[in-house]
C-alpha cells in the first residue's frame, strides 16, 4: 500500500536515553551520599555530645552542688584571736578536775605545753589505780554558749577555749571560768547539746 510505511526505531537513539537517565541517577546518588556524610559530620560535631571542656564544667557544677555536711552542736570554729571567756594553759595545768558528784578520786589532769597547746590528758582512778593517757591540744575558738548540767540542776555558760582530741576531732572538752573563781571542764553528756562539768581542784593525790 502506498503513502504508508512503519517507522523504524534509532537503536543508536535509544541507547542516548538509557545512558543519559543513568547519568542523572548517579548523580542524584552522589548528591545524596555527599548530603548524608555532611548530615553525619554534623551529628558527630553536634552539642549532644560534650566536648572534653563542656564535661569538666560539668563536672565543676556537680561539685559545687555537693551538700554540705551537717554539723551537731559541739562543732566550734577556730580562731586566732583570744576571747573574754579563754582560759590559758598555764591555768589548765595547775590542778586535776574533778567530776561534780563528791568523789575527789576519780577525774582527769591536763598536762599542756604552753608554747604549741600540745599535750595531753589523763583520766585517772584514785582508788583502783588505773590512769589512761590521750593525746589533745588547746584550741581558741569563737565564743560558744554551753549547757551545763550537774547536781544543781542546768546552767549556760560561754566558752572561748577547746580541748580537741588528736585521734578524734569530734570529741571537744571545753574549758571556762566557773562562779567559784576556779576552772571548769564541759565533758559531752550523753545528750548531744548537753555537758556534765568538772571542777578544778588544789586537792593531791
């Protein structure tokens, strides 16, 4: 039949498309794979993960947050300077101290060195013989008001003068001047905002 005839398709053109799509497609890829490297750069620079200066700052915070350790009433705070209630330790070494209950046997002695404060005490059992010996030293402390109590009932006092343990910080005796012209010992009490006095005596044993 005349006037028609079939096209013939150009292999040569359809070769051209299919490379010039896959062309297309590995660019796409290399575009995205350049995206997703520069993504994950980013995430692994990103602040989620601190730096070595952002975790010691950190690390600064947390101890400043720490809490205080609580203090009980017989904590003191040292000082220098010598208070209106201080007994010297030249006072201190004159005479043994006695409990408050009648029996001159049994009581303590302080032996201080009166250059360091060094020294230390010994309590003592007149009628068994036993003495034990502990090592302390003389402290000024920042005024401080104690409650006293003994046969007469319980009484405040101030104090200006610690006897601090050396294998025990937080076992303080403290010394003052009682309303017989002598020398006081405050020794803890079972109860921790109370003390059981002894007294200073001339008395040998």
């Amino acid at each position: 039949m005349e006037g028609k005839h079939r096209q013939v398709e150009d292999p040569t053109s359809k070769r051209k498309t299919y490379l010039i799509i896959i062309i297309i497609l590995l660019v796409g890829f290399a575009v995205g794979l350049k995206s997703w490297s520069s993504n994950s750069d980013n995430w692994e620079s990103s602040d989620d993960s601190p730096t070595e200066t952002t975790v010691t700052k950190r690390k600064a915070t947390l101890q400043k947050s720490k809490p205080k350790v609580a203090t009980n009433s017989r904590s003191y705070q040292p000082t220098a300077t010598i208070g209106r209630y201080s007994v010297s330790t030249e006072a201190l070494n004159t005479g043994k101290f006695y409990y408050d209950r009648g029996n001159l046997s049994t009581g303590v002695q302080l032996q201080l060195d009166n250059q360091t404060g060094k020294g230390h005490i010994t309590f003592f059992n007149g009628d068994t013989g036993e003495a034990n010996s502990y090592h302390l030293h003389y402290q000024e402390i920042k005024t401080k008001t104690l409650s006293i109590k003994n046969t007469a009932g319980i009484r405040t006092v101030k104090v200006n003068t610690a006897l601090v343990f050396d294998n025990n910080q937080q076992k303080v005796y403290y010394a003052f001047k009682n309303s017989n012209g002598t020398l006081s010992l405050a020794i803890p009490h079972d109860k921790d905002n109370l003390y059981r006095e002894a007294l200073q005596s001339v008395k040998t044993n």
